[in-house]
C-alpha cells in the first residue's frame, strides 16, 4: 500500500510541475481522523512458554497547524497533535484452542515537521511530503490496568503492573490537499510513524519491582491513514508570476509617446522667435 501510495504521489507531482503556477504559501489548520494499524506482530516465550503479541487496528485523530519557512512558497513548518488507540493482544500459543488477553492502548503524538508542498496545482490539488522527529507516549487504559492487576501479563507473573512510557521516533508520509474555496480545502494524509516497540511499561526481564516481564525490542510502524478539513489563513497573494505585464498599445506606451512629443515641440532649437523680438 506504501509503495502504490508513493508511485501515486510522484505521478500527481509531475503532474502539477506542468500546471499553471499557483498562489503564494499560505498558513493552516488542519484536523483529519481515520485508521491506524501497528506494525509489530511479537513471538516470544513467558516462562519457557510460547506467547506472540500484535496491535488491533484502531482509529485515531490529528490536530495541526502549518506556517510557511521564511516566506516560502513551498516548505511549511508543521506542530501536531495525535492520539490513537490501539489495543495490545496477547496470545498464548499452549492452549487449544489459543487464547488471547487484550490490553488497552493509547499513543499520544506530538511531533514537529518539515513540509514540502508541490510548487504548482492542478485542478486544485497540492501534493505535498512530510517528515520529522515525533515524540511519542503509549499509555495503558485504565481498564487495561485493571485487568493486568487481575490476571498478571500472560504467564510472567499472575500479577503485573501496567505504566506509561515516552519515546522518541520519526514520521515520513505526505498526502494530497484539495482546495474547495479561498480558505477552506479537504485533506488526505498518509504517514508510517517509526518508533521503538511498546512494551506497556514493563521490563525485559524479571526485576525485584516487577515479576512481570515482557522480552521484547525493536521497532514498531504505525501506518496512519487520515482525512478531514483544512482552513488557509494569511498570504495567499499572486506570486510574481502571475503578474500581467503592459500590452503592446498599452495607456502605457501612449503616455510614453505623449511625453515625447511634448518634449519635442518645446526643443528650444525649434522654437520660433516672436515679432516684437524681432525689430526689438
């Protein structure tokens, strides 16, 4: 889905390098909602018993606000704001058949980006790529907390304890922007948001805090597809290539010529003297 989305990008940006220029970068907001999917399917053992873990697909929303790097007409400074949910399963692989204990799951996104808008439109559409550092906080619900606090974290311990955690990742993606009036346009957004594994506030392996462990590293992608509203505010006036220069036959061009046949007709080289100069 990636891949097609990015050959679909590339076709849509050569398409509008060949559209008529447009308006000036303008500043945004933006608020989109849609799907996220974790990538991060786990197989892994719990006192020598066989356990794999992944993420539901779930849904979330993003609130944002772009203004232009120093007057550009093609790259933004983005801030925004995400929050998703998704639920952590864990799957024990010795029973038959497989059970599997869900865990609540939200991820609270603040991230800070560079955009690069197409230079051009067409048909009122802008392309545009982002990316940039993020930082995100996975955070069991309290009803997740609740359950580990009854039923342990698979067969680590009967009892476990479930906790926040911060990490720092990147996101890259773009997506498409749809002008339907001066200030108001329609949104499609695409972004992989790469960061380190949750692993919902417990250790790698047992502690003298926390029997409960979960021996698990790495790198989860989250795939984020979203839609929503945009308002344009500030800018937005013709760049300089739009401007229509003077027309042949233009007033201009006639007031040229009208100033130089006034300057012609008072060359004193060609002015007449007066009679009375004359016999004076």
């Amino acid at each position: 889905m990636t891949k097609q989305f990015v050959k679909g990008f590339m076709v849509t940006v050569a398409l509008c390098l060949g559209a008529t220029v447009g308006r000036a970068q303008t500043s945004l907001v933006y608020v989109t909602g849609g799907g996220t999917a974790i990538r991060d399917a786990r197989a892994f053992q719990l006192n020598f018993i066989d356990f794999t873990s992944q993420f539901a697909s779930g849904g979330g929303g993003n609130l944002g606000i772009e203004v232009p790097l120093k007057k550009s007409k093609i790259f933004g400074l983005e801030f925004s704001y995400g929050l998703n949910q998704n639920n952590f399963e864990l799957t024990d692989q010795n029973t038959n058949p497989t059970t599997t204990v869900a865990y609540g799951l939200r991820d609270n996104r603040f991230s800070g980006d560079i955009v690069l808008h197409s230079p051009a439109t067409f048909r009122n559409i802008r392309p545009y790529f982002v990316a940039g550092p993020e930082y995100d906080r996975y955070s069991p619900t309290s009803a997740a907390v609740s359950l580990a606090a009854r039923v342990g974290f698979g067969a680590s311990a009967p009892v476990a304890k479930l906790s926040s955690e911060g990490d720092w990742g990147v996101n890259i993606g773009g997506g498409l922007d749809y002008k339907v009036t001066e200030k108001w346009g329609v949104r499609i957004d695409v972004r992989d948001h790469l960061t380190s594994s949750p692993t919902l506030g417990l250790p790698y392996g047992p502690t003298s805090t926390s029997p409960a462990y979960f021996p698990v590293s790495g790198k989860a992608s989250s795939i984020a597809y979203t839609i929503g509203i945009v308002y344009h505010f500030g800018g937005g006036k013709a760049s300089s290539a739009e401007t229509k220069s003077p027309q042949p036959g233009s007033s201009g061009q006639a007031a040229s010529a009208k100033e130089k046949s006034s300057a012609k007709e008072k060359s004193p080289a060609q002015e007449k003297p007066s009679p009375s100069s004359v016999f004076n």
